[in-house]
C-alpha cells in the first residue's frame, strides 16, 4: 500500500490497544505553522468581553451588570449560559452587533424547538478562517494537497467551516458536501484526493464503499468531528481508508468548527485558548473541576464579536490536561469526549454511554461499528437494551451475539439483548449517526 506523507519526519508504526497497525506511518510535523500563537493575556480579552456584552446584549446585561474581573479565579463565578439561553434569545436575542454588521448566520441541526442561531461579522468569519487553517495545519495538510469535504454545507457550519480554511491555507478543494456516496468514492479516485473532511460515521461509509483494501485511493489525512467517536473506530476508518484520522472539536454555539484538533501524537485536541478559554465542571453542581477530573466542557468565545458567548454548557464529557504535549504545542488539551451529559442511558439503575458500548462492540473483530441501540420498557415497566450491530460476514451470527451479550454481562454486569445483523442491515448515515433509539418516549 503506498501512503502519501508531508515532508516531515515520520516515526516508526505503533501498534494500539487491539494489537491493530495504523495502516500507514504516523507523520510528526512538530512545531509546524498551525501550532504557532502570540502571546495572549487572557484577563484583558475577559474583560473586554464583558464590556462588550454588558453593553450590547440586554441578556447578559441582566445577568452580569457592569462586572470586571481582578483574578481569572473569579470566571467561576459568573453564570452560565445554556442551549436553553439560546432557544429562548431566538433568533437574535444574543447579537452583540447591529444587524447590518451580519453577514451570515449559521444553525444547529437540531429536530426539535427552535435552532441555536450563530451570527458573523466579516472579521468573524475571519477569524474563523484562520482557526481552520490551523486545523488544517496541525493534521500537515499543506498547499500540495488535494482536500474533498464531504461535511454538509448549508445552515450546518461544517462544511462551510473547513471550506474556508481550507481555501485560507491554499490547497485544491472539492466540495462535495455530503451524500452521493458512489460519486464521492469516484472523485476521491479521480482527483487523487489526499485529505478527506466529514463525520466518522460517514468515513465509515465511504471506506465501505470503497471496498476492501482501499483501491485506486490516495488518502493520508481525514479530519473528522461533529459526533463523538472511539479510538476503535478510529482503527475501523484508518484500516478501512488508509489515512491517518485526526479528532477535530467545535459546536454551533461557539461558531463552528475549529475550537480544538488533535496533533500527530493523538493524545487529546489541543484548545485554541487564544480564541476559547475551557473549563471542566461536574455536570450536577456546576462546581468547576482540576485538571485531570472528567466532567462536562465549558467554553467562552473571547474575540467573536457578533455572537459572543460566556461560559457555554456544551453537555460534552471530557478531560482537561496541564500536561506539556511533546509536539511543542503551546495550547493545552482536552482528551477525546467520551460521551455527553445528556446522552447517557440509565437503564436498570445503570449508567451507560453510547461510546461504551461502541467500544465494547469493536473488541470483537467480527464486528462493525455500525451499530444502534434500541431502549424499551417491558410489561413489567422495567427498561430493556436491545443492541443490534452488523457483523463482517454473513455467518456464525447467533454465535457473535452471544459472545457480545458475555462481554456486556462481564464489562458493566448489565444483561442486554444483542442482535447480530449481516453487513447492510443497519441505515446508513451521510451526516451524524442516530445511535440511540429511546421507544421509552412513545409509550
């Protein structure tokens, strides 16, 4: 198989837990342009938010007054703001600029109630350009290369976001959005495309249709985000594309992508502290964590101007590290998120993530990771968990679902259901995967 790198040095392959061989070697493009930042003093871009907000948006106006802060001790006593904040400020009830200082406005793909509206000025999208060329840069991808983003465009900020990074840093872009599948594998073939931009779950489409072995792709990077995925999942994409997968983090309400990405090393997303400043609370108290504590993410947009937000509520599950990263990066990280506040199953008095049971599914290498779960209530008004996953081949399928319904028993001493399907059973998703269907809210 042949695999495309920069001109960086490359490190010898690693083998990760599983015993799995990264399909190609693992670029380390240290101290490169996309880790470069300037000094930041973090106190001055708080207080020159809070001006901004105590002064053009009545919302925060109300809630904070006219408050300057003397230590960045003190941001754990300012309030938070929430999805909820957003519903209800809909759509503009947020926007610290007159309107004729928009010139686009983007949404979340919510289903239900009202959609959180982000706006941006020119210098916002700017700067926001200039977070996805950082992106860009610490994944190696370089003016050489040729970037296909399969993220939808449109009101979602994905494909739009990686486009005009992409197009800030200078490489050839084909903007597929998502969809189509056939024909995504056709230009990716055509084009001799090197770095691919979507959702984990749909690379596992795509390397799907592209068949075994990857044939006729030239792919060394994929950028993927917008839904928590695994580090098994991350073997499925890279054996199943031959690219090396980095993990990449944002959200609507803070603009977009471009708020976090991982380095060559994989070992956490650093924070674009420049531009976000991150907190980890316990996500009952709201009570701020140490470093090092798992709890729930909370971000602040220090330099947007149209729609700045003060310590959002994400309900994304993760850790904050101090630790220096070895690529030199001066921003600290966050490792990958686990799961999210919200999205957690409590089935029988058990918590249970999505992200666990993914994990736990893909340590049987029969197994896919196209899978879903189906939670109900019996007769008995007790909650039941039926997980039903695709197998790799067709046969020794009741077998499978008996060595995955063990492993459940043995992981988290939960009995649930498993139904092993042959491979195309399951939906397949050109955006964010739907993992979890709750049959409990019909009844």
């Amino acid at each position: 198989m042949t695999c495309h790198l920069p001109p960086f040095r490359r490190s010898q392959p690693e083998v990760r837990s599983g015993g799995l061989e990264p399909p190609c070697l693992r670029a380390e493009p240290d101290n490169t342009r996309g880790m470069e930042a300037a000094p930041i003093d973090a106190l001055a871009l708080w207080n020159d938010l809070l001006a901004r907000v105590g002064e053009q948006v009545p919302f925060y106006r109300d809630r904070l007054g006219r408050r300057r802060l003397i230590a960045q001790e003190e941001v754990a006593e300012l309030p938070f703001t929430t999805k909820e904040d957003f519903r209800s400020a809909y759509p503009f009830g947020l926007l610290a600029v007159p309107r004729d200082q928009v010139v686009r406005v983007h949404m979340s793909s919510g289903t239900t109630g009202k959609p959180v509206v982000t706006a941006y000025t020119r210098r916002d999208l700017e700067l926001w350009s200039e977070c996805m060329e950082r992106v860009l840069g610490f994944a190696g991808v370089t003016t050489a290369d040729v970037l296909q983003n399969a993220y939808g465009y449109g009101l979602f900020t994905g494909g739009l976001g990686f486009h005009i990074g992409a197009e800030r840093l200078g490489c050839l872009v084909v903007p597929t959005s998502s969809g189509v599948t056939q024909r995504q594998v056709m230009l990716m073939r055509d084009l001799e495309v090197s770095v691919l931009c979507c959702t984990p779950s749909y690379a596992l489409v795509l390397a799907e249709a592209a068949g075994e072995g990857h044939r006729g792709l030239q792919l060394r990077v994929g950028l993927f985000g917008a839904e928590p995925w695994s580090e098994a999942m991350r073997r499925e994409i890279e054996a199943g594309l031959g690219l090396e997968a980095y993990d990449v983090y944002g959200l609507t309400e803070l603009g977009g992508p471009g708020v976090a990405v991982e380095c060559h090393r994989h070992d956490g997303l650093h924070i674009f502290e420049d531009h976000f400043y991150a907190e980890v609370v316990d996500p009952e108290s709201g009570r701020p964590l140490p470093p090092g504590a798992e709890g729930e993410l909370v971000l602040t947009s220090l330099r947007r101007e149209a729609s700045p937000v003060i310590r959002y509520r994400t309900r994304d599950l993760t850790v904050l590290t101090d630790e220096p990263c070895p690529c030199g990066s001066p921003f600290r990280r966050m490792r990958k998120v686990t799961g999210r506040a919200d999205d957690m199953l409590i089935i029988r008095g058990e918590n249970l993530f999505p992200s666990q049971v993914e994990a736990l599914l893909l340590e049987i290498p029969e197994l896919t990771a196209n899978y879903q779960l189906v939670v109900d209530r019996s007769a008995h008004r007790l909650d039941t968990l039926e997980v039903r996953v695709e197998a790799r081949r067709r046969d020794g399928l009741q077998d499978l679902a008996q060595e995955a319904a063990r492993r459940f028993r043995d992981a988290i001493g939960l009995g649930v259901e498993v139904t092993v399907l042959e491979p195309g059973a399951l939906p397949r998703s050109e955006g964010k995967a739907r993992r979890v269907i709750d049959r409990r809210e019909l009844g």
